[in-house]
C-alpha cells in the first residue's frame, strides 16, 4: 500500500461525507448517523438515489469488464469509495488474473479498509493511494510505482465528477482530467459518470441543494456539458448514454423498466 500518510486521519462524523452517503444508498454499514440524516433527505427529494446508485457501481462492472477483455491490463480508479463487492479488482482480474489495478480516495473511512481492497490475485497486483483527485501529481506518481504509464491504463472516474466544479480558480474538472489523460498512453480509456439535471431536473435540483447545504457543492451536468469531458477522446459505442443503456446486462434491462436514473455514463479511448 502507498500514499501520501500510511496513517489514518481522524474520521470527522460531524458533516456527511460524499463516500459515507453513498455507501447508505448501497446499503453498506461504513457511515455515520449525519451521514444516513442527508443520504434519506435526497431520497425523499429524489426517490431514484438509490437506483442510481446501484446503476452506478453495475456501470462500472461492465466497463471494467469490457476494457478487460479488449486487453487492458492496467486500471487507476480514482474516487474508489467504500468497498462494496465485487471490487473493480475483482472484476478486471476475474477477466485477467495479470491484470494490476491502483486505487486512490482521500476518504480515511477508505484508508482503514484498505486492505479489503488489496486482496486481489496471486497473478496481479492491487494497490490503494491515499490521495484526493484534485492533486493528480501525487496520484499519478504513487500509481506509477505498480503501473507502466508508458502502456495503457483505463483510467475511471465513477459517479466523481459532479463532485467538481468548471471553474478555473477553483476545481477546474476540465484542466483536472486533461492532466491525467495527458500522462495515459496512446490506447488508454477514461471511464466516466456523472448525475444530469436533464431526466429528472426538479429532483436533482433538490438533491444538489441538499448537498451544497451539507457542505458538498455537487454540479449536475447536462448531456452536452458531460460529453465536454471527453473532449479529445474516441467515444466507444453507444456513446454518452444514460448509465442503464451503456451496454447493459440484462438485469439493467430489467432497472431500466423500474424508472428513469439520472446519471450519465461514458467510455473513451485516448488516440
């Protein structure tokens, strides 16, 4: 395991944290009461939470998966979260046992279960950074101590970027992301999701008040503004689509008939 402080940092339970939210919705057990308090509130507001989150982390299976079996064999999940299996690991290496995947969050609640995260195959290797997205310098040269950044990496930034902002004195996502595609190879992918206001606009709307009054400013994007994202990039079919449809198993045919996710999805490849 690398990272900037091996140590974890005391866990502040006096304001929710996005992961802790997040792993409410899942239904895990790594969160704190004030956490459970918003994750309810934005369900009331927008009762497709918790379905979308869900479609979240079965986006990412498929992805994953998909990139797998295409022949990456290198993978930086940034924004990795609380656990919750099957891990991105577990996936990638159920498909390549070789494959070697680095994670990186600056959750401490991670930090501490960040052994969970290092349990992956004899052939392969896994890793875990503790870093936050918005210092990609770090990430990027932790990561490099397991990946060949000379060779392709899928690069994933699930349900992340809505956690940042577009302005350039302050989260810039757009300079953010095009410092990290810039360091991936020529064939690299970048995975993507990102919640839109354009399926559900009065009860995202509510949600993203919720969370900017908890102390977590959260930027809904539309379908023109998430696909900014991959400004540079080779979209891999079907494109920029609603988190259900992007290549979907049949049990997210089956999601897709219990209502609407507001959450867009998208896989591209670096030329």
């Amino acid at each position: 395991m690398t990272g900037s402080d091996a140590t974890p940092a005391p866990i502040d339970t006096s304001r929710p944290h996005p992961a802790r939210v997040y792993d409410w919705w899942l239904g895990g057990k790594d969160n704190y009461p004030v956490d459970e308090e918003l994750a309810r509130r934005i369900l009331a507001a927008d009762n497709t939470a918790v379905r979308g989150a869900r479609a979240n982390r079965r986006f990412m299976h498929r992805a994953v998966r998909t990139l797998a079996e295409t022949g990456i064999r290198q993978f930086l999940d940034v924004g990795t979260g609380i656990p919750t299996e099957p891990n991105l690991h577990q996936v990638a290496q159920a498909v390549a046992p070789e494959a070697r995947v680095v994670y990186a969050d600056n959750d401490p609640i991670v930090l501490r279960h960040a052994q969970a995260l290092l349990h992956g195959s004899a052939e392969g290797a896994t890793e875990y950074v503790h870093a936050d997205v918005r210092d990609p310098d770090l990430i990027l040269r932790l990561a490099g101590e397991s990946l060949d950044f000379a060779r392709p990496v899928a690069l994933s930034l699930v349900a992340l970027t809505h956690y940042l902002g577009d302005a350039v004195d302050g989260d810039d996502v757009h300079g953010l992301l095009k410092r990290y595609v810039d360091a991936l190879a020529p064939g690299s992918f970048l995975v993507l999701s990102q919640v839109t206001p354009d399926l559900n606009p009065e009860a995202v709307g509510k949600a993203a008040g919720l969370f900017a009054r908890s102390g977590t400013p959260f930027h809904p994007r539309s379908l023109t503004e998430f696909a900014r994202l991959f400004d540079g990039l080779d979209l891999l079919g079907p494109g920029v689509i609603p988190v259900t449809g992007w290549r979907p198993d049949p049990e997210d045919v089956a999601v897709q008939a219990e209502g609407i996710v507001p959450v867009y999805a998208g896989v591209a490849r670096k030329p």
